[in-house]
C-alpha cells in the first residue's frame, strides 16, 4: 500500500486505524490497497452538482485498455476539501470506514467495483458495521454526527461558491487545452455554430 499524499491528518489517520485492526484484516487491507491519495479540488457530480463524499475506495485502472473492464486495483481517494471539515475523531472513523470497504472488496474479488455499486447502500451499512465490530464504534458515530450537524449545514451553504470554482476550473482546463492544441476560442465558436 502506497501512501500519495502529504496531508499529516490522513496519514496519521491511516496509522491510527491500522494499528488498531485485527491482524488478519490488516493483512487483508494492506494486501489489496493498491494507493491512497488526496485530491485537493472540489470534484463534480453529474450535471451542476458536486461531489460531498470524504473519501472513496475506487478502482485504479493501469492502461486506458483496462477500462470498462474488472481488470483494476483498488485505491483509496481523500477529498480534502471535505475531509477539512471533520474533526481528528471524525476523520478516524471515515478511514475505519474506508478500509472496511477495501476489506470487503477484497473478499468479493474481480468485479468488486461493480458489485458494491449495485449495492451501494447496503455496502455502506456494512462497513459501518465492520468498523464497529473493529472497535470504531464511536469514531464511525462521531462521523455520522458531524456530517449530519456540522459539514452538510456548512455543504449546502457554500454550494454556489463550489460550484463557481468547479466551473472555473474547468474553463481554465479547456482554456489551456485549447493553448496546447494551438485553437482559439474564435475556432471553437465557429465548430459550435
């Protein structure tokens, strides 16, 4: 298991919880984690939304061949923007339960991705569940705590600021695009007429 990111907080969350769990399922983890990483921007979601989640457990494709296909490796994604706003406690408990996914991935084998997509919420409970049984309980409810009273208040009041930077972003991308490409806007509006 690779660790990709600076961030002190998320690497002495990972210490914490890993230390803390049962042998095996360390064993397990560190076996199938592939990396962990932090991603510093505000993600999108859909069409005009954002993404809320702390952290996912994702696959990692190794060549663009792979895609679409259950060749992949797992990885864990911090959304630091988010992740900010939990507290140290908090912030153990979205590890804890991180990692009860990858642990739960890794019994599930190829495919993993997809079968715990299919039942995202029913793979949310479970590992919830699991980092409870791990000994997690009280950092798994100090999480569901803070992000029903403190970071979905704090979320929804700083949408459209989010928004408008995602937004920014994304001209920003296309604008530098558009540089390496050698086109201009003028080309792109005559292409769009």
């Amino acid at each position: 298991m690779k660790i990709l990111t600076r961030s002190r907080r998320i690497k002495s969350a990972l210490q914490t919880v890993t230390k803390r769990l049962p042998g095996e399922a360390r064993k397990t983890v560190e076996g199938f984690l592939d990396r962990v990483i932090a991603s510093r921007e505000w993600r999108s979601l859909g069409l005009g939304g954002f993404d809320p989640s702390s952290a996912v457990t994702a696959p990692l494709f190794r060549s663009l061949d792979d895609l679409g296909s259950e060749r992949y490796t797992c990885q864990l994604i911090f959304h630091l923007p988010v992740v900010k706003l939990f507290s140290n406690t908090a912030l153990i408990g979205i590890v804890a339960h991180e990692l009860a996914h990858v642990h739960i991935a890794a019994g599930l084998g190829d495919g993993w991705h997809e079968e715990m997509k299919q039942h995202e919420p029913a793979h949310e409970r479970r590992a919830d569940r699991l980092a409870a049984r791990w000994g997690f309980a009280a950092e798994i409810a100090r999480l569901h705590e803070e992000r029903r009273k403190t970071v979905n208040p704090i979320l929804d009041r700083r949408e459209p600021v989010i928004l408008r930077r995602i937004s920014e972003r994304f001209e920003a991308e296309e604008q530098e695009a558009r540089k390496r490409s050698g086109a201009t806007s003028e080309d792109s509006n005559r292409r769009s007429s």
